[in-house]
C-alpha cells in the first residue's frame, strides 16, 4: 500500500504530463495555424511569416482564422484598395489591414506595436552583414591603402 506523499507525487507527475501533453497539442496547433494563413495568403517572406506567428500567438488560432476567412471573402468580392486607392491590397495587406482595425478598435495597441514592429536584428546578423574593414597588412604603405 503506497503513502499518502507517494500518491501526491503520483498525482502531482501525472498532472505536470497532462500540462506538457497539453501545451504540445496547443504548439503544434499554433504552427498548422501559421502554416495554414501562409499558404493560402501565399506569403513567404521571413518578415510576413515572423508577423503572423506573433498575431496567431497574440490573437489565438481561432481568431487569426476568423480574420483570414474574413479577408478571403472581401478578395471574392473585389478585395481592398490601399489607402492612396493607386491600387488593390493583396490577400496579405488585407488579411493585415484587417487585424489591424480589430485591434485598434479595441484599443489593444500594445499588440498591433508587438506584432507589426520589424524585430531587431541579433548581433550575429549585424556582425554577418556588416561590410569587410579589414585590410592585409601588405596592401598598407605609409598607412594609406593600396
């Protein structure tokens, strides 16, 4: 017969692989998301699809879905002109301009700076392309370059 402290671990493990168990389903959700509003706006750019993890992640699956079937029906219908009207929004700028609007109206600007600003780029990507300063000691006369 186990103790009443080896059957709250039990529990308390049992508990704790529910909650992971649950989270992976929630990530996994989450990426077919993404995945799903990208192939059907057609987007590839890294900048686009790093915009609709953070509005997925923000906004909930659910959500993001509702404002994707929203955009494909307004671009059955004649889609969206931008604002200067030279033109019409593509599925993306509409399925965009959409969050964007919904989000505003609920005064969430927090979110619409969150998931609209560009990321900053990592040191590694600065230092990658940051152009080659260095010059061979041999291509240097009275410190002037060759």
């Amino acid at each position: 017969m186990r103790s009443k402290r080896q059957q709250q671990k039990q529990q308390r493990e049992q508990e704790q692989k529910r909650q992971e168990t649950q989270k992976r389903q929630e990530e996994r959700r989450v990426r077919q998301t993404i995945d799903q509003i990208a192939q059907t706006l057609g987007e590839e750019k890294e900048r686009v699809l790093d915009q609709i993890d953070r509005l997925v992640r923000y906004v909930g699956p659910d959500t993001a879905l509702q404002h994707l079937e929203r955009a494909l029906h307004i671009e059955q219908h004649g889609g969206l002109m931008i604002q200067d009207d030279s033109r019409r929004r593509t599925p993306g700028g509409v399925f965009f301009f959409l969050v964007k609007e919904q989000l505003r109206q609920e005064e969430r600007l927090q979110e619409i700076k969150i998931i609209f600003s560009k990321p900053k780029k990592s040191a590694s990507e600065i230092n990658h392309q940051a152009p080659d300063t260095t010059r061979p000691a041999e291509s240097m006369s009275n410190g002037h370059a060759a």
